[in-house]
C-alpha cells in the first residue's frame, strides 16, 4: 500500500518500476526487427546488480519479463510506448520547441538517444536516489548527453514546479511535457494539480504527451492475482504502488482548458505500427487494453 510522502530507490518500491520498464526496453531492444533501440536500457539494468545482470543473461528461469505470455505483451506495449513518446518529442522539436520536461524520467535515456538541436534543455524529474543512481550509471556506461540535460529531484506530490523554475525553466518558453508510465502512481488529486501545473507553465505553443490507465476492476484485480498466484511473478504487488481510484481522463482534462488532445488506445497504436496487439493471453491482454496515449496542444 502507498502513503502520503513514501520514498524509494532504484530497488524499492515505485522506483522499481523505472528498473522494470527498463529491463523490459532492454529486451525489446533485442528483438528481431525491434520498434525501438535503446543502448542504455542494458547498461541501467547491469548496474542495479547480479539478479538483474542474470536476468538479461538468460540465467533467470522465470521472471514476468521472459514470461511468454505476460513478458511478450508487456514488451511489445513498452515498445510501443516507448515509439509514441520518442515520436512526440521529434515532432515537438520539428515545430520548433527547445524546452523539454520529462516528469518522473525514471531511466528514460532520451536525453541520450535521441538527436536533439543544440539548444535543446531536457529537464528529468524524479525522485533523488532514482536520478543518483541514473547518473551513476550513465557515467559508467560512458553515455554522453546530446540535450542540455539538467536533473530536478522532486516528488511530484509536492511543489515540484518551484524546484523546476529554480533549476532553470523559462516559462515563456513553449514547452514539450513528457508523462510516461507516471500517472497511476499518483494520487487522483496529485495527477490534477500536475495537470493544472503543466497547464500554468506552459506557453502557446507547448505539446504535453500522457500515458493514461484506466482503473482497474474488481475482476481485473483478481485476475492479476490469480495469475501471479500461478506463476509465482509478483504482478500483484504491482496493483499495491499504484492509486486504483477515479481520476481525470487526460484527453478531457486537457480540451476542457483549451488545449487540442487527441487520445490514441495502446492497442490501435500497436496496430498502426504493423504489430499485432497481444491479445491471446488474458493477462497480456489486461495490460493494453486499459491503456491509452494522449496528446495535447496548447494553442
Ligand atoms: C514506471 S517508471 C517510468 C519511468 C520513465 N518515465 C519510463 O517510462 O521509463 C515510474 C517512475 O515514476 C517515478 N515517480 C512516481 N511517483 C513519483 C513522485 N511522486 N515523484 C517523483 N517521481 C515519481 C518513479 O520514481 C519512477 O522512476
């Protein structure tokens, strides 16, 4: 269960989901005919140690990654994911954008891999021990930045705007939001403020691009349950990080304060990019389904 101000790192907690998602980049990376390459992905996941080094190496028997049921659709959908925000952040450039946030980065490594003008500044937000133990590990892979990069460490709960202005944001500026795999592990009412806070700092001009879950159901739950129960992968721990509660539907939320949004669902997205979404798997399936990518434009 969460509570109001928990903490975590890289191992713990909500900040084992950044570990996960990369992990799971790392694999989709391996691919045959990949959606997405991203070096970086690997080096984060060695450096978080030997259990993790083992699973990339083939040495792990069962984890839900390698899983082919769960661990192929999980995979496909990062994949996916992961081509719908580096797609935003290219158009978002192309229209002449040069100020990115990217709120809860967790081990993104865009900052890294994509190619960004020179005058492009990408603020990453996230929790301390995340950012430290990002920065450790880039450093040691050798990764060199190709973005202004400037770290804020903030919990996203609290007054993160003051922390972002502090480190150098210009709010005349347009802006590119980036909202990744972040809007489940807030509280309802904190996922509002940090819309309403986007909405203030942000110029004509500025994009912002939400992954949004829907809330799951009683019988979703239970069936998340009984797959863990059966093998023995902790997907049910999952359900105690995030807030299951009604929220904001971010495509709404946005066209209600003036901005154009567009809402895209995982699985026509999967589709669109010539794939097939996982659907034979009723745990794979549960996954995608529920979730959809929002784009907005603040005119
Ligand atoms: C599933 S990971 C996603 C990371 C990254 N956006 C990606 O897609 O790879 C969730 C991230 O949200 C961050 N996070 C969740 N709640 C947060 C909060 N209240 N303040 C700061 N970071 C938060 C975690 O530390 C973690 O890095």
């Amino acid at each position: 269960m969460r509570t109001e101000g928990d903490s975590w790192d890289i191992t713990s907690g909500v900040g084992s989901t950044a570990l996960f998602v990369a992990a799971g980049r790392a694999f989709a990376s391996r691919e045959p005919d990949p959606l997405i390459t991203d070096p970086f992905a690997e080096a984060f996941v060695r450096a978080a140690g030997r259990e993790w080094e083992d699973l990339l190496d083939g040495l792990v028997a069962e984890h839900p990654l390698i899983d082919p049921g769960f661990g192929a659709g999980f995979r496909l959908y990062l994949a996916a994911r992961t081509r719908y925000f580096d797609d935003f952040c290219d158009v978002a450039v192309a229209a002449g954008i040069r100020q990115v946030v990217i709120l809860a980065a967790g081990l993104d490594a865009r900052s890294y891999r994509l190619s960004w003008p020179d005058d492009a500044v990408v603020y990453e937000l996230d929790r301390a021990p995340v950012l430290d133990f990002k920065a450790k590990a880039l450093a040691a892979a050798g990764g060199m930045s190709r973005a202004r990069r400037r770290e804020v460490a903030v919990d996203l709960r609290e007054d993160w705007p003051r922390a972002l202005r502090d480190g150098g944001f210009d709010r005349s500026r347009p802006t590119a939001w980036l909202a990744e795999g972040l809007l489940p592990y807030l509280p309802a009412a904190a996922q509002d403020r940090l819309f309403e806070s986007i909405d203030a700092l942000s110029a004509p001009g500025s994009r912002v691009a939400v992954e949004q879950t829907a809330m799951l159901t009683p019988a979703a739950i239970e069936e998340m349950r009984s797959y863990a129960d059966q093998t023995d992968h902790g997907r049910a721990e999952w359900v105690q990080l995030i807030y299951n509660e009604p929220r904001s539907e971010a495509a709404a939320w946005f066209a209600d304060h003036a901005w154009v949004a567009e809402r895209t669902e995982v699985d026509a997205y999967i589709r669109a990019l010539g794939r097939t979404p996982p659907s034979p798997d009723p745990s794979a399936a549960l996954v995608t389904s529920l979730i959809s990518l929002v784009t907005a434009i603040r005119s």
